[in-house]
C-alpha cells in the first residue's frame, strides 16, 4: 500500500464532508418540518441524520489515522508486559464483581427466610 499517495486519503475526507453538510441541512430541514407538524417520526429521523454526520466525522478521523506512515512496533516483552497488565485488570474487575454480586445475592437470600 503506498503511504504517500494522498489521493485517497482527499476523496474520501472529500466525500465524507458531503455527506456531513448534507446531513446537517436534511437534519436542519426535518427539525423544522417536524416542530411546524408536531411529528415524533420526524425528529427521530433528523436525530438520525446527525448521527449520520457523527459516523460521517468519524469516518475523517480514521482515514487520517489510516494515512499515516506506521512507525517502529515497541519490543516484544513490551508488549508482553501490556497485555499482561490488561488481564490481570480485568480479572481483578471481573473478581470484584463477582465477589459483589454474590455479597447481594447473600443478603438478598437472607432478607427473604426472615
């Protein structure tokens, strides 16, 4: 893949800011049709097309992030040590929660023999 050539890169921020001005004035247009007819439907549909315009943003912010020229991987125990790290935080949540949940559950048992 050739990470200097930008002209994907264009098309699509081309492409997506389109989409998030059209959105913004359908979204716009729907708002105003719906106060005027006092419609649910239509303002669920405008929240639709702004979130649309949200996907639209995101859209942008990946395809500068595609773009760039990757750098050096960190070393294998570095990412070792990360992914170790990440587990042992979530197990000791995942723990806790158990612990938690059967804490409740206890108490719950007790409240309902009395």
């Amino acid at each position: 893949m050739d990470f200097k050539d930008g002209k994907r890169e264009k098309t699509i921020i081309k492409t997506a800011l389109i989409g998030i001005v059209t959105n913004f004035f359908l979204a716009a247009a729907k708002i105003f049709i719906a106060m005027v007819s006092n419609s649910v439907a239509l303002i669920s549909d405008a929240v639709n097309n702004l979130s649309d315009a949200g996907s639209s943003i995101i859209t942008i912010f990946g395809s500068k992030l595609a773009s760039k020229i990757p750098g050096e991987a960190p070393p294998l125990r570095l990412r070792q040590d990360r992914v170790y790290r990440r587990s042992h935080c979530f197990g000791y949540r995942t723990d806790a929660w158990i612990s938690v949940s059967k804490n409740l559950r206890r108490k719950h048992l007790r409240a309902r023999a009395h």
